[in-house]
C-alpha cells in the first residue's frame, strides 16, 4: 500500500503531511494535554521531542515505507503549524482504522473533520473502501468530530483494547470511502 506517495493532502484550511523532526517538540506538548492522555490511548505513556524524532526516523519512516501505519500531522495550510495528529493502523484488506487528536490551541475549528476526510481520500487512493474509528462513550467532541466528518455509528459499547494497550469500554464508528476516490 502507497501512502507516501498521496501526501500531503489539503482538505479547506488543513494539510495532512508527513510528521518532521520540526514537528516533535509541538507533538510531545500535545501529548501531555489531559484530553489527549485520557482518550488518546497512544502506545507510549510519555512523549519527548527526542521520542519524537527517533518514531519519525523508525517505526513512522518503516511504517509509511510498507503501507502498515501511518502517523501523520495535521497542519494549518498557509503557516504549516502543527495542529495535531492523524494516524492510519490497523490496515487489512478492505479497510484501516484512523485515529486523531489535536493540539488544545487547535480545537473547535473543524480541523479534526477536515483531517479525516483528507484521511478518507487517502484511504480511497490506495484502495480501501472504509476506514473505522473508535472513541470512548465519553467522549462527545470525538463523537461529535467523527459524525460531521460522515461516520456513523456501528453497534452500542463494546470493550477492546486500544493501541495503548488498555482494555475499555468504546464506541466504534465507520465511513464508506468508495465515494471519495480521486484519479
């Protein structure tokens, strides 16, 4: 799967592009918001810049290379400032799992729905055909952020385990990307 040759994306006033080493120290920041550390569930439980960039330069750089994962950042168009992350895993077949968060300054602007439908082009260009989502039950803005961006809501909670590794309670959602292909 070719992910890094559709990036970047521009979706309205957003990017979605490659995460940079001039990007580390605005996304471990980010990481240590209360929002971010209580739905987030990111894999590591603390953040550095130099975390950061070694991800960057390893398991981000192997994962954009093989079409496994891809974590990407959320950017203002114009300015190129970091806003958040958006990240593709879990890819089979057919469909891949998308995850996000952004940074505190950056929310209640649409640029997590913008995001995700950069995201649902991306995943209609290298041929998938849904992407899904999870977020906890509690988490409105997450819930409110996936359904303007076109996912609907399959099923009631259900407990999984997250990428953090935790086992909790969630709500998972999808989106059709069929009908965003691009040539």
């Amino acid at each position: 799967m070719t992910i890094a040759i559709h990036l970047p994306l521009r979706s309205a006033d957003i990017v979605v592009r490659r995460l940079r080493h001039d990007d580390a120290e605005d996304f471990a920041l980010g990481t240590e918001d209360a929002a971010v550390r209580e739905y987030g569930h990111l894999p590591l439980s603390d953040y550095t810049p130099e975390i950061v960039r070694d991800q960057i330069d390893g398991v981000i750089a192997e994962g954009l290379a093989d079409g496994s994962l891809a974590v990407l950042a959320i950017a203002e168009r114009d300015s190129d400032r970091f806003l958040g992350s958006l990240v593709l895993f879990d890819f089979r077949e057919d469909r891949a799992e998308v995850g996000f968060w952004l940074a505190k300054t950056a929310r209640g602007r649409g640029a997590a729905a913008k995001a995700l439908d950069a995201a649902a082009a991306l995943a209609a260009k290298t041929g998938l055909d849904l992407l899904e989502a999870r977020t906890s039950p509690q988490n409105t803005a997450s819930r409110r952020v996936l359904e303007t961006a076109g996912f609907r809501q399959r099923g009631g909670v259900s407990e999984q385990r997250t990428p953090s590794g935790s086992v909790v309670p969630v709500l998972t959602f999808e989106r059709p990307v069929a009908a965003s292909r691009e040539g």
